[in-house]
C-alpha cells in the first residue's frame, strides 16, 4: 500500500512515500519544500543517492503539494507514474486537545474539530489543515488519515495533567498538560521492546526525543503517564531556543522591567531563550560542543543545564512510575551525541544502569548501551514518525 506522508508547517511540507507491505517499508522517495511563500522557494530531496534541489515559485500550500506530486511523477525524477498508484495520504497533525485520543480518516467533522483547536497551536494547526485541504484539491478521492502529535498522551490521568490553576482556566479554555512528540514516543517505547525481547505492556519505559526541541515522557504498561511539554511545547526541558521550566514570575518581572508586547515574550521564550540564550553561541548541539572543547564557559553552562534537566527528569519519571526498566534515547541528539548519553547514564547508575561506554560510539543507529544483566536497560532507537503514521494510515483505510 502507498501511503504519502505529509508534515506541513508554516513554510515548509516535508514528505515521504512509503509502500508499506505488512510490517516492512519501502521508502520510494523523500524530501521537502522549504521557503514557502517567499520568492525563492525551493523543493529538495535525494534521487539515487544525490542530493537534488529545485526552485521555483511555491506562493502556498497547494502549489507546493502540486509541485511535489508533479516530482513524484515526473519522467526524470519520478517513482510512481501517476497520482492513481497513492492509495492514501496521512498527515501531521500537532495539536488534537482533548478531541481526538487516537488517528483519525480525515472528514468535515474531523476538520472542523481540528480548527477548534487553532488557539492552541496558531502556528501549526493552520498549516497542518491547509495541507489536508490542497491534497482534497488535486486528488479529491483519496482517503486522508490525521495523526495528532497529542493523542499518544491523552492517557495521562487528571492529576498529572492538570495545572494548579484555578479550576475555571480548565473549563473554559482548555488550560492543561497535553504533551507533544505524541508519534515519536509511541514508536520508539514500542520499538525499543521489540528489539529486546520484552512485552511493551508490562514495562516502565522512560522514551527522551531530545534534539533542538525535546520531551521526556513516562510509558507504563503501554500508555503515557506523563510527558514533560504542556499546553504547549515551551514547558519542560531546555532545548535549543525554548526556555522550558521556568518560574512564571520571572517571565512577568522580565516583561515589566523591559515593557515586553505579548509578542516580545513569544519570541523570547520561543526563539530567544534555551542553549542559544545561555551560551551566546549556538542553539546547535554541536556547535555547542566544539564551543566547550575550544573553552567557552557559557557553553559549558548551557551544556551542563541541558543534561542536567534531562538526568533531572529521568529521576522524576522512575518515581513516578514506581521504577523504571527501560530508558530510550531518540532525536538528533538523542541518536547522535555520545558524550550526552554517558554523562546521562553515568549520573543514573544509582538506578542499576551497567553503562558499557564501548557500545556508546555509536551513532544513528538502534543499539543497547548496557551491558548483559543490567537491571535497567538504556537503547538508542532512531525515531520514525512518518512509519508510524504511514502504519496508522494504512490500518485506518482498510
């Protein structure tokens, strides 16, 4: 079955045909629009190994779908001969609040729900319906799936979602814990006991998307219990310009002192803020990591902040779930950066983590990082979001 995944946001649609025959994938062919909307819009993506770049004018969201399925089907560049051979479309979608818990087929109802929840996510959910709406456009028959980047947590009980706030801020406007990298999560807690050997229902999994966003979120028996990002993705962890936890106070004295719009403050919490405010450098892991060995101390401290939340949050989430069996590292940093995983796993030897550092100079790929008999297991899986909506896609339209 040919599924096309679609991820849009608000200048950009990354994508990716997959043939999914039972469990197994087939990537026919990947890339993305980037610069939309802006004169010099370009489409990229890789053809027989070579990197390929093409730029032409994509002023929104339909053209830009347009010209993907034009590239999908081109005589040069093309894998499929025409639009008939895509058996179904699933699509990225951020935010579901409290209406959706699970993937859905792509209706009015279902769309209109989804732009109930505009207020919060304004950046994403737009984008995420304008891409549904082009693919209705130019291929009017075939089924759309949505999958929410929240519906993974709609699990998490009342007490751990709720602010302490009053009550009223719930009833009226929705005000909760709802948790994002939903997708992520659910594949790699999933995937994470398939390459062990261990039954996913009966683990205390602690799944870390870290990379320049991150969440943390806690598993047990196969459901999310707690996950570090809120209402909306700036609470929890620092990541590469977001602030995470903070004391809300702080945020109004700094508005105050420096007589900050709304705005302002979006921007310093959203853009401004994380390892590229602390260091001054980079919000770049890596270019954090050449600052440190060079000697630059605020990279340093933006670096020992970083693992410190998340060694911090790990700590949280074992107690929550009564112990933990498995730990997940996944994202770009979570996948790639070495010297992050040892200093995690070296701080939570406490918890029976055996921590083989021979293993750990792996990059990019699925691996345990403990040596036979630890009591707790710590894995790298690389995450794959659009397989899971892919999977979910094709599950829902047959």
């Amino acid at each position: 079955m040919k599924t096309l995944v679609l991820n849009c946001g608000s200048s950009s649609v990354k994508y990716k045909l997959i043939d999914l025959d039972g469990v197994n994938q087939n990537v026919m062919a990947e890339g993305g629009v980037e610069k939309l909307g802006l004169p010099d819009s370009f489409l990229k993506f890789k053809f027989k190994g070579e990197k390929v770049t093409i730029t032409t004018s994509m002023p929104n969201h339909e053209v830009a779908v347009r010209v993907i399925l034009d590239n999908l089907t081109s005589e040069k560049y093309g894998c499929i001969k025409d639009f008939g051979e895509i058996d179904a479309v699933g699509h990225r979608i951020v935010h579901g609040g409290e209406k959706f818990n699970t993937s859905v087929i792509i209706t009015d109802e279902v769309i209109a729900k989804v732009k109930e929840c505009y207020d919060l996510a304004p950046l994403h959910n737009p984008a995420n319906i304008t891409g549904i709406e082009a693919i209705s456009a130019i291929m009017p028959d075939v089924p759309q799936v949505g999958v929410f980047d929240t519906a993974f947590h709609q699990t998490m009980p009342a007490y751990a979602y709720m602010y302490a706030l009053p009550y009223e801020a719930y009833e009226k406007y929705g005000i909760r814990r709802y948790g994002f990298h939903g997708t992520s999560h659910r594949y790699v807690a999933r995937r994470a006991c398939d390459f062990l050997g261990l039954d996913y229902e009966a683990q205390r999994i602690i799944t870390c998307h870290i990379g320049n966003g991150g969440s943390i979120t806690a598993v047990k028996d196969g459901k999310s219990v707690d996950t570090s990002m809120g209402l909306t993705p700036v609470e929890g962890l620092m990541m590469g310009t977001r602030c995470g936890d903070v004391d809300p106070a702080a945020l109004l004295y700094i508005q105050q002192k420096e007589g900050f719009s709304t705005a302002d403050m979006q921007k310093l919490i959203n853009k401004k803020s994380g390892v590229l405010g602390v260091s001054g450098v980079s919000s770049d892991m890596r270019d954090i990591e050449n600052a440190v060995a060079a000697g630059h101390k605020r990279a340093q401290l933006a670096l020992d902040m970083y693992e410190y939340r998340i060694t911090k949050y790990i700590g949280a989430y074992t107690a929550a779930l009564g112990g933990v069996d498995v730990i997940v590292f996944t994202g770009g940093v979570g996948e790639n950066q070495t010297g992050t995983r040892e200093k995690i796993c070296r701080q939570l030897e406490f918890l029976g983590i055996d921590f083989d550092a021979e293993k750990n100079k792996t990059r990019g790929e699925e691996i345990e990082l403990t040596r036979q008999g630890s009591k707790v297991r710590v894995v790298v899986i690389p995450t794959d979001e659009e397989y899971m909506i892919a999977c979910d896609t094709a599950a829902l339209v047959k």
